[in-house]
C-alpha cells in the first residue's frame, strides 16, 4: 500500500469516474486502474463497483476511502512538519570543530551567531577529527567544521573555504633567503609539527610517514607554540592562512608561499546524509562567509544558497 495508491482511490471517489481520476492525478488511465486493482488484491476487497455509472464505492470501500482520507491528510501535516523544520532557524545546535580552525573562527563566529540568530541554543565543542566523525554517525553533534574530504558515503561534505599552508622560517635556515618553497624540497629534519591526532599534521604534505625517521622533533599542542618555537630555536614550521593575522609585523617578515605545488587545505560543514535542517546549515554558513575573506571562500558558497 502507498500513498500514491490512496490518492488514486480518492479521485476516482471524487470524479466518479477512472478517466477523470486520471487527468486529476496526471497519470493514464490503464496506470491508475492498474494501481487500484493491485490495492484491492492486497486488501483482499473491492473499493468501487464498477457496474455503476457514475462509479459507486462498496459499502467497505466508503471505510477505507474515510481511512485513507485520514492518512493522506496526516502525511500532508507531516510533510509541513518537516519543510518547517528543515526552514527553522531555532532549537538546539550542538556543532564540533577541529582545534586548529577553532582559533580563527569561533570568536567572531560565536558574537555573529548569537547576535542574528537568538532562538538558537548554541552549544559548541572542540575535537579532534576522528572523535568529530565517530560523533557524527552516532548523532551525538548535529554538524561540524573540519578538514575535508573524508571520503565517507554516509556523511555529507559543504565546501566553505580554502585555505593555503604558508611557512614561517627561522633567518638561521638555509632555505630563509629563498622567496618561494617548492612543496618537494623542503628540509623535513627542520620542520616542528602538531603533535600526533592533529589532521593539520596530516594534511601538510602526507609527511607523516617520512617525519618518522627523525629525530629532531618536538611535537606542540598548538600552532602558536610552533611559530614561537621556531622564533627561539630555529628550524621551520607550517601555518594555515588564517594564523597569518595573529602574527607580529616582525614574525610576517619569516613567512614564505609554498609553491609547486600550491599546498592548501579545504574546509567543510560535515553533516550526517539524513540531516534535514537546511535553515540552521545555511545559518551556521551565512556566518562563517562573514568571517572568511572572500578570496578563500568556495565559489558555490558565494552565489548559492545550501541544499539538502
């Protein structure tokens, strides 16, 4: 039985008639008596004497044409239900976000949300990619900011922004006068990176592998500690775009473009594929798009609204 049988059964009880049910329901005439029949044979009951002219319903199909009105209606209110919903800009948001985007993000992100959208209860945690994905697919958080792609069927990447990998160099390291850095070239036994669990140590270049090998290397819980590090012991480190700002004009002087190629992480809002609140989605990335300077932010993001 579906709903699509059930609204045929009611247009042949309004019209009186299987041609005139057909027109109303935008389908032939041979599909929808096909489609009544079958019901019939599943109810093991005949809905509508055909003998009559106009087309009469049995005295048991008047029960089922009253209950199938019922459902209808009831699906009706349900699907209304749902686009309200997913359109709803209120409720409970509980969102996670990796710590080396939290930093930039969460600041303003937090002041813009609260100020434009106050029926939302906001709840917001920091963690680390795996534990944000484990979170995910249990709906223990409703959505998350993090680095993508992830590369699994079950949940849904948004696309918000690109962000380009820059390193900050001590003046003491060979490679200090050098105006570009060849991503393929870059001395891997004076590099200070996040310590293990951090995907940001991941996405710099898949040199986890290979840093295995050395042993010069102190593994920081932050970004910030690297550069400092860097500024005190020497060596070089790797920064996401958006540190940039935090540093002093003299530390700037220490940032060099990696090139050869271009090496830049993409940032998503991940979803759970059976998510439904497109309001609130397109509400956490209408203030994000307000923090990320518009050269970073992903092309569709700029023009279109989210769909899901």
């Amino acid at each position: 039985m579906t709903l699509q049988q059930l609204e045929y059964i009611l247009a042949v009880y309004k019209t009186g008639h299987f041609m005139k049910a057909a027109e109303l329901c935008q389908v032939t005439q041979p599909t929808l008596s096909a489609m009544i029949q079958k019901l019939e044979e599943e109810l093991d009951c005949k809905i509508f004497d055909r003998s009559q002219h106009p087309i009469q319903a049995t005295e048991m199909g008047e029960k089922i044409i009253r209950q199938a009105q019922i459902i209808l209606y009831q699906a009706n209110q349900l699907k209304e239900m749902l686009l309200k919903e997913k359109e709803s800009v209120s409720g409970n948001l509980n969102l996670a976000i990796i710590p080396t985007i939290a930093s930039y993000l969460l600041p303003r992100f937090i002041a813009l949300f609260r100020n434009d959208y106050p029926d939302v209860s906001l709840k917001i945690t920091e963690m680390r990619t795996e534990t944000i994905i484990q979170k995910l697919k249990t709906a223990e958080i409703d959505m998350a900011i993090l680095a993508t792609p992830l590369n699994m069927p079950d949940l849904l990447e948004i696309p918000i922004y690109y962000e380009k990998f820059i390193a900050s160099i001590s003046p003491g390291e060979s490679i200090y006068e050098l105006k570009e850095l060849s991503a393929n070239n870059l001395p891997l036994e004076h590099l200070w990176v996040l310590e293990e669990g951090h995907c940001f140590r991941n996405q710099i270049f898949n040199f986890c592998d290979q840093m295995k090998v050395h042993n010069y290397m102190y593994e920081a819980g932050s970004i910030e500690t690297l550069v400092k590090i860097v500024d005190i012991n020497g060596g070089y480190t790797v920064i996401p775009e958006l540190h940039v700002d935090s540093l002093t004009q003299e530390q700037k002087k220490n940032l060099r473009n990696i090139v050869q190629p271009e090496a830049t992480r993409e940032i998503s809002i991940v979803i759970r594929d059976d998510y439904v609140r497109e309001g609130l989605l397109n509400a956490v990335a209408d203030s994000l798009k307000k923090i990320i300077p518009p050269h970073m932010l992903d092309s569709r993001l700029k023009k279109f609204a989210i769909k899901i």
